[in-house]
C-alpha cells in the first residue's frame, strides 16, 4: 500500500540548529524531510492501534535563517501539496546568540473543529485568520504557537463524528452516543480538526507546544476525589482514559519535546522501536491515569514542561492529570513536580512565562465562590460536603481558586521572584536579579482579559493574568452579564463574605483587570523586547479577520 500524508506536517520544537516536525501517515514509511540548505533528518513510522505516525528531527539548520522544507514519504515528495495555493513552509531558525532578539508567542484555548462540522453554527475560527494573516504578512510570524487546552473535543462532538459514533454503537462498539472513548475514535476529533486547511498551512510553519485541559477526556476531568470515583463506575471509563491519553501523548505531548528531551524518554524509545506500539500504549494510558500505581506513587509522569527562547523562559504546567485530589491536601501538582517547576522558575532570564491552561487569576466573585466551594466540599457534614461536590461539578468550581494551598504558594512564589529570588528552595542555585516580567498565560473560561496581581507593596517585575479563550466557541449570550457581573467589587465584596464566614483566609494578594472582558473568538499575542512585554488580544470580525481587542504594555 502506498503511504498517503494523513495530518502534517506538524512543526513542532525549533532548537538551537534542529526541529522536530510531526507526521501521521496512512501505511507504514519511511519519512524524510529536508531543507533547502540541505539540513535534514529521517524517520520510520511508529505504529499504534492500526496508525501510523513519525517525529523527525531535522539537523544541521542554518542559524538566523527561515528555510522552506519538503516531506516526503518513500521518495515521493508529498508535501507541500501539489497546486497549493499557501505559501512555502518553512522553519525559522533563530541567531547563535539570541539574547538580544524579540521573542513573540501567540496562544489561546478551546477551539471546536471548522464551520463545515461544528454542532452549531460559531463566529469565525481566529486560529484561521490568524494564519490567513501570516500568509499575508510573514514577518509577523510568532517563534511560537502555545495552544493551552481543548484542542480536541471528546465529550463535545461534531455532527460529523456524531453519525460516525452512531455507526459504531449500531456494530457494538460501547459508550456514550454523542462522545468518544476509544484511540480510534479519538483520532477521528484530530483528523476532522488539524486537517482544517489554513490551520494545516499555520501548523506547518510556525513551531508549537500544547498542553491538554479537561475536553480533550472529559468536562471536569479530575474535580475532585469523588468525581473520579464516580466516573469510574462507568463500564467505558477505562477505554476511554486509557485512548485519550495514549493520543494525546503521540499527538500533543511528544512534540512538546526537544530532541535531547526525546532520546531521553523511554517510553518514546520503547514505543519507536516497537513493531506495534498498541499494547505498550493501551497500558500507558491506564498507568500514567493512576495516582496509586506504583511507578506512579514518588513520580507521576510529567506532562509539564519547560522550554528557553533568548531571554525569555516558559514552563508550562499540567492543571488536569496529575492534580493530588486528597481531601485536606488537594493540590495543583504533586510534590515532585512542583520542586520542577520551582527549579525552573529560578535561573538566568528576563522574563517568566507560565502556561496554565486555567486561568490563576479569576474575576474575583469567582475566585471567592470556588474557595469557599473548596471548604464546605470539605466539611465534616456530610450533606454540606455532598451539597459543596454538587455546586462544584455543576458550576465548575475546579480552576485555582478551588486549589488554594497552590493558589497561595504561586502567588507566594511570584512575589519573592518579583523581590529577587535568595535561592533557599524557593530557588537552588543562588540569587537572581528580579525578572523584568512574570506572565501566566490561560484559556479555559471562554472569555479574555488582562488582569494585574497587587502584592501590597511596588514590585520591581510586573505580573500579570493573560487569559485568551476561546479560539472557536462562544459563550452563551445570557451568560455574559453574569460574567461580566463576576468583575464587580460590590458582587466580589458579597462573595469574599461568604468565603470568610467559612473560615477561608483572605488572599496574600488583590487583582484588577486591566483589559476585557472580550466573549468573542480571539488569539493572543506576547512581545518580549528587552525589559519590555507586550500583549495584544485580537477577536475576529464576522467577515473573519482580526481586529484589536486590547493591547497592554507593561515592564520593571
């Protein structure tokens, strides 16, 4: 059978002089990719239930240079396409010496597949107008596209793969009518979304990382306890964890990765070199979803990750899988990896990027109501508990706030970076010079803002809530006002009231928002330049391009 170009290619990690681009393919092939310079770099399809995938690494790329590439699958040249009308793809390779060079991310959340497949009718994909207008103005391109959850939806499904469920289900296939469980059904959400052809162009040519949020499994993936308990009883639940994170590993996590980072993995190894992945990966699924495992129990595998780009260092962080969810000690990340992240936090750079696909600062009603959620779900009262599981399932009462310990510890940690990190496990290695900004970049609530943390007293680093959700959904209209309601002082005033009369301290910290809030379809950019940062929120217009949203600048 000749190999087809199924999805791809995907540019993923862009380091130093090698990329990593990512490949799924109809039939078993060797894959090849190769620059204009003559850089280049080869692969043999890994297979997994019945697909077959590659991640090549491309090496010897010139520095400070944008190189058109071309794949091929066999000797036979497959991409670009054959009578493309998009420009060339190509990798963009920054300086030797990067220091002194800008540095631009664009990022957002929660993106439904296209028009065409959509369970209802949305304002125009901004992922889509933002890579038309790439197209158009190729300078303008990000060194780095941080998509930050719901890149699929499971548990949300299109038309189109509705009728395909519905076939499955007729021949035997169990699970709920309208969701997906198993891995093939999963790569039906990413095939129907990635081939989307101007998001296809735009992941072809602009470098990538992707961390998951709960659509991807399932609305409110790991609440709390009680939930997962719950969602256990479920005969399909086991399928559909264990598929939905073997895909998400070979689609999303792998290429968060750098080459160093990926002959370093042994589960990408093992799998690499196996002559069908399925039962290594069926079984991953299954492990890395037990906290209790015993390859689990000291360190869980770590779906966070950290990357450098000149003077600016982002470190994006696991919000769903690996949450410690035992009542009294709840917990964002689990003592292992937050030790990471602190190691990471600390170091030589100018600016601090944190991805967290919630948002850590909320409007501040809402950050009330889901700390005082936390604590009568808690209560020793077991209809009080039962009635604080309730409210928080269904008003998803899950995002920081409802993790207070980790709420207060990252703005804790955020505050003695602003003051100078002095290095005694808040940062090992010695002290560092305050950073010139702290940004903690979030999707998840289908609304964008900028928002700016007040410590109490003048900070040498601004640090700053940057949330853009979402990319392709919509807000319900009569949820609106109450969102914009949640912004209130007097409403926020009523709601730390209610936090405080059940015993939740105040926050070390106050927020105010800046800029938003916007509810429609928008993608985000950061500038980093010297001291400086700046973030542009653009939305899309009803004819489908992007006009400015908000624009904040803010330095040390």
């Amino acid at each position: 059978m000749t190999a087809q170009l199924l999805i791809g290619p995907v540019l993923r990690r862009v380091t130093g002089d090698s990329a990593t681009i990512w490949v799924e393919t109809s039939a078993p092939a060797q894959v090849r990719v190769e620059a204009d310079s003559g850089a280049s770099g080869s692969a043999t399809t890994f297979c997994a239930y019945g697909h077959h995938y590659a991640l090549v690494v491309v090496a010897g790329l010139a520095p400070d240079s944008a190189q058109a590439y071309t794949v091929t699958l066999d000797d036979r040249v497959v991409w670009p396409a054959a009578g493309s009308p998009y420009p060339p793809s190509v990798i963009r390779t920054r300086a030797t010496d990067d220091r002194d060079q800008p540095v631009s991310l664009a990022f957002g959340s929660c993106r439904e597949a296209t028009h065409e497949s959509s369970r209802r009718r949305l304002p125009p994909d901004a992922l889509d107008a933002f890579a038309r207008r790439l197209m158009a103005e190729p300078m303008e391109r990000p060194d780095l596209l941080v998509l930050l959850g719901d890149q699929v939806y499971a548990d949300e499904t299109s038309a189109k793969v509705r009728r395909y469920l519905k076939r499955r289900r007729r021949n035997g296939h169990r699970g709920p009518q309208d969701q997906v469980v198993t891995f093939e059904e999963y790569t039906k959400l990413y095939l129907e979304s990635w081939r989307d052809p101007e998001v296809r162009w735009l992941f072809s040519t602009v470098p990538s990382v992707m961390i998951f949020d709960d659509h991807e499994l399932i609305d409110d993936w790991n609440t709390s306890a009680s939930w997962r308990a719950d969602i256990a009883q479920n005969s399909w639940w086991r399928e559909r964890i264990s598929g939905g994170l073997a895909s998400y590993w070979i689609y999303q996590h792998l290429g968060n990765l750098s080459p160093d980072e990926l002959a370093a993995d042994p589960m990408f190894q093992k799998v690499s070199t196996a002559g069908d992945a399925t039962d290594l990966m069926r079984d991953f699924g299954l492990r890395v979803d037990d906290p209790a495992s015993a390859e689990n129990i000291d360190q869980p595998y770590q779906w966070s990750f950290a990357l450098d780009l000149g003077r600016t260092r982002l470190v994006v962080l696991d919000n769903r899988c690996n949450r410690v969810l035992t009542p009294g000690a709840r917990a964002m990340l689990p003592a292992a990896e937050w030790d990471w992240f602190l190691d990471r936090a600390h170091g030589d750079y100018d600016h601090l990027v944190v991805g967290s696909s919630l948002p850590w600062l909320m409007p501040p009603a809402l950050h009330h109501l889901e700390a005082w959620n936390e604590r009568i779900a808690e209560s020793r009262h077991r209809r009080t508990a039962a009635l604080g599981e309730a409210m928080r399932r269904a008003f998803d009462m899950e995002h920081w706030a409802a993790f207070g310990k980790s709420f207060t510890a990252l703005g804790e940690l955020f505050r003695r970076l602003g003051e100078g990190g002095d290095g005694d496990r808040v940062g090992a290695g010695g002290a560092y010079a305050a950073p010139a900004s702290i940004s903690v970049l979030s999707g998840d609530v289908h609304h964008s803002y900028v928002a700016r943390a007040d410590f109490g007293h003048p900070l040498a680093t601004p640090v700053m809530q940057l949330t853009c959700s979402p990319i392709h959904n919509q807000v319900p209209a009569p949820m609106r006002p109450l969102m914009r309601f949640s912004w209130s002082r007097a409403v926020a005033r009523v709601a730390r009231g209610l936090a405080k009369s059940a015993g939740v301290a105040k926050p070390a910290l106050r927020w105010k928002r800046v800029a938003g809030p916007y509810f429609g379809n928008a993608v985000g950019v950061l500038r980093l330049e010297g001291r400086a940062a700046t973030v542009t929120i653009e939305g899309t217009k009803k004819d489908g391009e992007l006009f400015d949203v908000a624009s904040v600048t803010y330095h040390s």
